[in-house]
C-alpha cells in the first residue's frame, strides 16, 4: 500500500487511527510506503526510510540509522555531516536504486 501524505489534513486523533491503521498492516506482513513531510509520524512508523532531494534518492537504510536532524538535511542540501545520516551506497551494499 502507498500512502502519499496520509496524515497532512487531519487532527491528532485522527492521525493516530492512520498511524496506528500502518501499524496493524505491517504487523499483518501487508508493506506499506509512506510518502510524508512529517518527519514525527514517518519515525512513529517506520522500519526503514528513503531520503529524497529534489526527486533524487541521497539515503537508504534502517530508521535507527537516521535522526529527525540528519533527514532535515538530507531532505533540503542532499547531504548531512551528522553521523546517523546514511548514503544509499552504505545502506545495504547495494545501489541506490532500492
């Protein structure tokens, strides 16, 4: 399932059900990919994260390997000096066409 900004319209509690409604089709093998600005709900939910500057992949990999700080910079220059932020060449040894 793609979602393209899912929760950009609603309130709090609304985004929660949405949240949470990700978290019940993962938990149910069902992959979902969430395309979102909103660095807080992609970090409640996901497992793994790709990185875009202006439409290119800059970063693959596991959440745990990105902070909210490193994706702002990845997101607006391309690159980040923070040591959590992940190139797609380091992310999994393969390219960055993943």
């Amino acid at each position: 399932m793609i979602l393209d900004e899912p929760t950009a319209a609603l309130g709090v509690t609304q985004t929660r059900v949405v949240l949470d409604l990700i978290r019940e089709l993962k938990d149910q093998g069902i992959a979902v990919i969430v395309v979102s600005h909103n660095l807080n709900d992609v970090f409640a939910v996901a497992d793994r994260m790709a990185v875009l500057h202006l439409g290119q992949v800059v970063a693959v990999g596991p959440k745990y390997g990105f902070d909210i700080e490193s994706v702002v910079d990845l997101m607006t220059t391309g690159t980040s000096k923070r040591p959590s932020a992940s190139s797609p060449e380091q992310s999994s040894g393969s390219s960055s066409e993943q």
